[in-house]
C-alpha cells in the first residue's frame, strides 16, 4: 500500500461522507469525459480567472479538500455537466452518466448558448452607456439616441434569436447521426 492510499483514507474518514462523496462523482464526471486532472484543472482555473493547480483537483476528488459554490459551477460547467449531478446522493449518481449522447449535446449546446447571449448583454450595456454619455454631450440627439438604442436591442435580439435556431438545428442534425 502506498502513501497516497493510506493519506485518502484517512482523509475518508476525517472529511464529512458528502465532501468525500462529491470527490468521487467528480473524478467520475472527468473520467466518463476521458479528461485528465491537469486538462480539468487549466480550464477550470481559465473560467475562474485564478490559478487551480493539477494537485488542487486530485485533493478534490479525495475528498481532501471542499469546493466552493463558484468553483464547483464552473467545474461543472468544465466537466460538462449539471451542478446537481456532482451534489446527487451516492446512489443516484450512476444514473447521470447513462445520459445519451444527444442529451449530453443540449448541455453543451444551452451553455454555449447562454454564453453568447451573456456576451451580447455585456455589449448591449457598453452601447447603452456609450450613448447615455453621448446624449448628455449633445442632448440635442436625445431623440437620434433613443433610435440608435431601440435599434441594438432589435439587434441583439435577432441576433439571439438566430443563435438559437442555428444552435437547434445542429443539435436536431447531432440527434439524427
């Protein structure tokens, strides 16, 4: 027996069942997706903005150490599944890992989708700002102001609106092969 498997259990049996619990369904999680702990681990810490180490993860999946709620999102969100999947009871987890491929292609494919609209909302509030200051500069184009406003939030909404039908209709084709 080696160091490492006398330091997990310990940790077993010091860590509350749940930490423990949601270790093994993470690795789990990262195993049915065939990542590795260090690919998880850079994209995790890329979507969190800070770093998270390889190491970081393995004490994760040990139980060793707890996540917080943003970090267990975005690892979620990294792993390609529902954050309820990684906090479900032991007994339920295997059944999220029977999902079939298309089910697990509308995860993906609704994230992208809030993911861009989340882009177009940051925009959106560029543009309103940008022109809020520009109508105080001028309030003379108060009125060419509000046109150019109602305008980008017809924009952006057939623009959504496309990305929506053009995310269905590859997720309907994925179905289909």
């Amino acid at each position: 027996m080696t160091t490492n498997d006398d330091e997990e259990r310990q940790t077993m049996k010091t860590r509350p069942p749940e930490v423990v619990a949601l270790g093994r369904r993470v690795r789990q999680a990262r195993e049915a997706q065939g990542y590795s702990q260090r690919f998880v681990a850079r994209h995790l810490a890329e979507r969190l903005g800070q770093p998270f180490a390889q190491q970081q993860l393995h004490r994760v999946e040990t139980g060793a150490r707890e996540l917080a709620v943003r970090e267990l999102v975005h690892l979620a969100e990294v792993l390609q599944v529902e954050v309820g999947q990684l906090l479900a009871p032991a007994g339920d987890a295997g059944l999220f890992y029977d999902v079939q491929g298309a089910d697990r292609d509308v995860i993906v494919y609704m994230g992208r989708i809030s993911d861009d609209v989340k882009h177009l909302g940051e925009a959106e509030g560029r543009l309103s700002g940008a022109l809020d200051r520009y109508a105080e500069a001028d309030p003379d184009m108060n009125l060419s102001v509000q046109r150019t406003r109602a305008q980008a939030a017809r924009s952006i909404a057939d623009t959504v609106a496309a990305a929506l039908k053009d995310e269905w209709a590859a997720m309907a084709k994925a179905e289909r092969a």
